[in-house]
C-alpha cells in the first residue's frame, strides 16, 4: 500500500500552497543546511522541470530559503524568507535549468562559506516528502524521514563493520543503511537511518574509529 495515513496524501502541517512546491522544498533546504552544518554564506538554488516552471507561484523559492534558514514546514517565517536571508547576510541565486532531471520537482543546492562548500541534489516527491538523491557528487537515496548519520569515510576493509558495530554495541537499531563512492579505494559515504538519535558521545565514538573523516546528524 503506497499511502498508510491521510497526511502521507494531503501532505504535513506546512505553509502552502503546495506539499510537493512548499512543504517538500523547505525539507530539502532544511536538510540542506543540516549536512552543511551550518547557515550558508552564499546559495545558488538550480531549479528544474516544473520547480523551475512554478517555483514562484508556488512558493518554492521561499521554502528553499526558509529551509536553509532552518525554518521547518509550518513556520510563519517561509514567505519571509528571502528577506530573512538578506538580513542574515546570505547571498541567494536562483538558477531556472533547460536540462532534464531525475524527477520533475528538482532542485540542487549549492552552498558555500569561504572555503567550505557543498552540493546537493534534492526531488519532492509528493505530500511534503523529498530524497536527497546526490551529494557532493555520490548517488545516495536520503529522505530526512528518519534521524540519519552521514559518514564520510576511506574505502577500506572493515570501515563499515566497525561503524555498524559500534551502534550494535549501543544498541541503536538501523532502520535503512546505503554506501556509496565513486571510485574504488577513494572516499566513500554511508547513509544510515535509525530508530532514534544518536547521542553526541557516540558520535564522537564513531569519529574517532579507523577511516572515518567526518560524521554528519540529520534530524526528522
């Protein structure tokens, strides 16, 4: 069964006018901003398909900024947003692309801060839910449902037994776990959504186990 409750149809409790244009593109910001770990300096949002058709009747300039300024689904603040953005000192680009894209609500973020950057790819995908289909260039499938780590780590033996181990050992229970990377022996990422938060200690845990470069939280 696709649908299991009416707001999974109808969408979250969100500013509108749209779950997929509104609700769905201000998670992609929120997201956004959580893996950039903080508030970006600069952003050019790069819209395709029909985001880059409606995203100004529909509000999803506004929800994508709302997001990035950590602003959840149904804070009053969203159609705000761009000026909120301006005052807080972050440069905002919105970029309407020919291309085609993997889904027709499409959005990839690009943040930077100095020398920090990141790119994200994000698509709505209907009642105010989204993925996160690609970051910093890997293929990887984030819905923000859940509370997740994003570990970036060395390709290496035993990298993600060791991870998988630990949580095991704190008895925190994977809900949904992917890796990915681009070439063999390179940098790799796992994705892992779990039942509940994971507790700051063992995060701190976590980053300091072999091969693991840097440990990301996402909350739902």
């Amino acid at each position: 069964m696709k649908y299991k409750t009416v707001f999974d149809i109808i969408g979250p409790v969100m500013i509108g006018p749209s779950s997929s244009h509104t609700a769905g593109a201000a998670r992609i910001g929120r997201v956004a901003r959580q893996l950039f770990n903080k508030q970006p300096k600069k952003v050019v949002v790069s819209l395709y398909e029909s985001f880059a058709k409606t995203y100004k009747g529909h509000g999803t300039d506004v929800a994508i900024i709302g997001g990035l300024l950590d602003f959840d689904t149904d804070d009053l603040r969203i159609p705000q947003s761009l000026e909120l953005a301006k005052e807080a000192g972050m440069e905002v680009t919105f970029v309407e692309e020919e291309a085609t894209s993997p889904h027709p609500n499409t959005a990839k973020l690009l943040l930077t801060d100095g020398e920090d950057e990141l790119e994200v790819v994000g698509i709505s995908i209907g009642g105010g839910k989204m993925e996160i289909i690609e970051l910093n260039g890997f293929a990887l499938k984030l819905t923000g449902t859940n509370p997740a780590l994003v570990i970036l780590h060395h390709d290496r033996y035993g990298a993600v037994a060791n991870v998988t181990k630990t949580l095991a050992e704190n008895q925190v229970n994977i809900g949904h776990m992917e890796v990915a990377r681009k070439e063999k022996g390179k940098k790799a990422i796992m994705i892992i959504e779990s039942d509940e938060l994971v507790s700051d200690e063992l995060i701190a845990e976590i980053q300091t186990l072999p091969n693991i470069l840097q440990v990301t939280t996402i909350e739902n």
